[in-house]
C-alpha cells in the first residue's frame, strides 16, 4: 500500500504570516541572537536593470553548498557593470567581480551573453571581525 507523505505545516512568521524565511534573512536573525550586527558597506542599487542568469546545474549546485542565493549574483553582476569594478581575462570573454555584503565578500566569474549572463563560477569568503582588531 502506497505511503502518504506527512507535509509539515508551516510555522508562522513573526509578523503572522506563513511561510518559510531566505537563508539570508535567516542569518541575519541569527546574528541578533548572538549580540551581532550585519554591516553593509556595499552600495547595492535597487534601481539596477534586470537581466538574466544563466547557470548550469553543477554550478547551481555548488552554489547551494556555498550557500549563494542567485540574488547575491544579480547584486555582484550589477554592481560591478555599474561600476565597472571587474577584472577581465585576457585570453577569453570571461569577467570576475566582487562584493562585499555584510561580512561576506561574494564573487562571481562570469561572461555576457543576449540578454543576460551566463555564471562559470560562484564563492564567497565569510569573515568575522574581533572587537579590538
């Protein structure tokens, strides 16, 4: 006889809602837990143009063990056609850009393609500053 899954339900948020939280708000509510504060030093514009992603399943994978939302990349990509802070590679079409956002540098290896951007390669460097460093 066929097993019926049991679904979960989901909890409220605190604002009433249902629904499941991003792992970046998520992180973020962890640091208050601990006593910390994220620190935004990037100027990320909400006003940048959308454009598409195009990612591969193995990078899309290894994204998701690097704990890299796709939204992370858009800011990255944006960022850096805005403000043409990138590095190129000469030998090929490929672009490599940074940012940092709260105590993660994000990077993304990049190259343009119609309409868009195809990703070669996702990592972030978390750090952790100590008081009286």
């Amino acid at each position: 006889m066929p097993r019926k899954e049991k679904r979960e339900e989901a909890r409220p948020n605190k604002d009433g809602g249902k629904g499941r939280i991003s792992r970046r708000k998520f992180a973020i509510g962890s640091m208050a837990v601990i006593g910390s504060s994220p620190l935004v030093l990037a100027d990320v514009s909400p006003e940048t143009p959308p454009f598409k992603l195009d990612i591969a399943g193995e990078v899309r994978r290894l994204m998701v063990d690097r704990h890299i939302l796709e939204d992370d990349l858009v800011k990255v990509i944006g960022h850096a056609e805005k403000s043409g802070v990138k590095l190129y590679r000469q030998d090929s079409d490929r672009l490599l850009a940074k940012l940092r956002m709260d105590e993660v540098y994000f990077y993304a290896e990049y190259s343009p393609v119609d309409g868009g951007y195809r990703i070669h390669d996702a990592y972030s460097h978390r750090f952790l500053l100590e008081e009286g460093m």
